[in-house]
C-alpha cells in the first residue's frame, strides 16, 4: 500500500512531509483535504486526526499526525534509501535534536508570523498589519544573528551533515519571500545555507506539484 498524506498544496506542514517524502524516495499519494467544505472538522476525519488539523499520514493502516514526528518516522524507516537525513551516533543524534528545537522554538514562530501576517491574510481577504509583520521580523532578524554564529562554524544546523531540522525551515522561509522580505539572504552564512537546502532537487519538486506561485 502506497503511503497517503491527508494535507493541503498550500499548508507549510504538509510541504515539509513531502519534501522528505523525496529526499527518502518513498512513493506517496498525496489527498487534498477540503478546507472549504471543513472536512477537517467532519467526524470522519477526527477520528484519525482528533485535533482536526492537517496533515496525518495512513501508511497501511498505521496512522500518525504532527509534522515532525511524522517526518522523523519517514526518516527512521527508510533509513537506508535516498538521502540520510537522521544521524545514528548518540552525539551527532543529540547536535540534530538541538538543531530541530531551534527550529522550532526560535524560527517557527516569527517566520509563521510574519508569512501569516503579509502573505496568508491577503489568502483570506484579510487585510495585513504591517507593524505586526515588522514586529515578526525584528524577532527573526536576531533570532537569525544566532542562526549566522552557527553557520559560520559549519554547513548545516546540525554539523556539517544535512538533517530534518535544515528542511524544516524551507516552507517558511520560502514565504518570507513572497511576503515581502529578504530577510534569509541579509547574513553571509543564512544567506549559503538557506540558497543551498532551497535549491534541492525535493524542494524543486514540492514547488512544481503543489503548485506554490513564484
């Protein structure tokens, strides 16, 4: 049974799962839920998903929600195909687990921000606020100081070996773009990494079959 992502071409979440889901070479099929008619809210789907949010995996049978986790399993599983993107040594295992909680805990939050504040409002007929989205990105920039430290010690957030935690940040980062920011390329270092890990072959992909506008 090939693996089902229950997402959407729009959602950062799902993006993220996809562009492992190439770098592993796992055959997938990727189902669109309907937002528009809140399939994410129908009792079907909450009982796979009971926080009703996007996406989860079916991977025959096997159910499992939350972005991260599920990349992480996709990582652990196929560990021996396509690109390694989950160390094995309990250090190098330790410097990938740090580099996935900066992601999370010191980017996620104001590049969402931002992207949600300039580009997702405008999606959905809202009208941005532009003090929040410069508020978003001053919380970024010096988040990206440290960001800049780190990289200019090594190749990726983790060492010098590509991990889940550099793929992260490509949909957001990518975002911050077309939300009108240039912010990933105003440090040297970001500025290598980020063009590096957003110029893979998966990412490529991601942006070709969901269709996310250049």
């Amino acid at each position: 049974m090939v693996l089902k992502l229950y997402g959407h071409a729009m959602s950062t979440c799902s993006q993220r799962i996809l562009v492992v889901l190439l770098e592993k070479q796992v055959p997938y099929e990727l189902i669109e839920v309907d937002f528009a008619n809140r399939e994410h809210k129908s009792p079907e789907y909450l009982a796979k998903q009971p926080f009703g949010q996007i996406p989860y995996i079916d991977d025959d049978g096997f159910i499992l929600y939350e972005t991260r986790a599920i990349c992480r399993y996709i990582a652990a599983k196929y560990a021996d195909q396509g690109t390694k993107l989950l160390p094995t040594g309990l250090k190098e295992n330790a410097l990938f687990e740090q580099a996935a909680s900066i992601e999370q805990s010191n980017f996620e939050p104001s590049a969402h921000g931002a992207v949600f504040e300039n580009l997702f409002k405008l999606l959905h007929g809202l009208v941005p606020d532009q003090t929040v989205f410069e508020e978003h990105l001053k919380k970024l920039d010096a988040k990206l100081d440290a960001y800049e430290v780190i990289l200019s010690k090594q190749k990726y957030l983790a060492g010098d070996e590509l991990t889940l935690a550099d793929l992260f940040h490509l949909p957001h980062g990518f975002y911050l773009a077309q939300a009108g920011s240039n912010i990933m390329e105003t440090k040297p270092n970001v500025a290598r990494w980020f063009k590096e890990i957003s110029s893979r072959p998966s990412w490529e992909a991601v942006k070709m079959e969901i269709k996310i506008p250049a």
